[in-house]
C-alpha cells in the first residue's frame, strides 16, 4: 500500500519536477487534511508548484479522508469516485477535486 507522507514528500514533487507544466494547468492550492497521517499543501500557484506540509490561509480545495482511505486512493485512483460517493473523501470544491487526476494518474 502506498504510504501518505511518501506520497507527498516524494512521489508528489517529483511528478511536479517532471511535468512542470501540470501546475500552470491546475493552477489552485489544495490543502489534504488526512486523518491520522497530517496535513498537506500543495500550491499549484507559481513556477512548478509546491508541497509542504501543513496547512494554507486560503486554499482553493480541501480534501478530507482517513488515512486508510486515502492510501487505498493512492493505489487505485479510479476508486476516488466510489469514496467520495460513500463520504469517505470530502473536497470542498468539487470541479478542482477533479483536476486532482491530472496530478494521480
């Protein structure tokens, strides 16, 4: 299973190094509040973007889940539909949760 504070603190920044351009096209700051892992944020704002942990003033788009959850997500990120659907994965703005795709897959 693919571990959380890996994915923010590898995976995530060096698929943000090898595709700069995903954060000019996402464009957004993202705060992962995951429960019994941390929290996360990752802004998309400027250069090639950014991942720190801890939280952010003003983010664009919250995504809550439990740390089990969000690994079983990180496995199979198809599966984000079936939790965010059972409430098990919670993004306070909808249409930026699903730009979230560009940055899983």
């Amino acid at each position: 299973m693919a571990e959380t504070k890996d994915f923010f603190e590898s995976w995530l920044p060096e698929k943000l190094r090898e595709h700069p351009t995903l954060a000019k096209d996402i464009n957004a700051v993202y705060v992962f509040d995951i429960d019994g892992a941390g929290q996360w944020t990752v802004d998309l704002t400027s250069g090639s973007g950014e991942v720190r942990a801890g939280g952010h003033p003003d983010p664009g788009c919250v995504v809550t889940a439990a740390k089990g959850d969000f690994e079983s997500m990180l496995e199979n990120p198809a599966g984000a539909m079936m939790l965010f659907m059972a409430g098990k994965l919670k993004v306070s703005n909808v249409g930026l949760g699903l730009s979230l795709q560009k940055l899983l897959s």
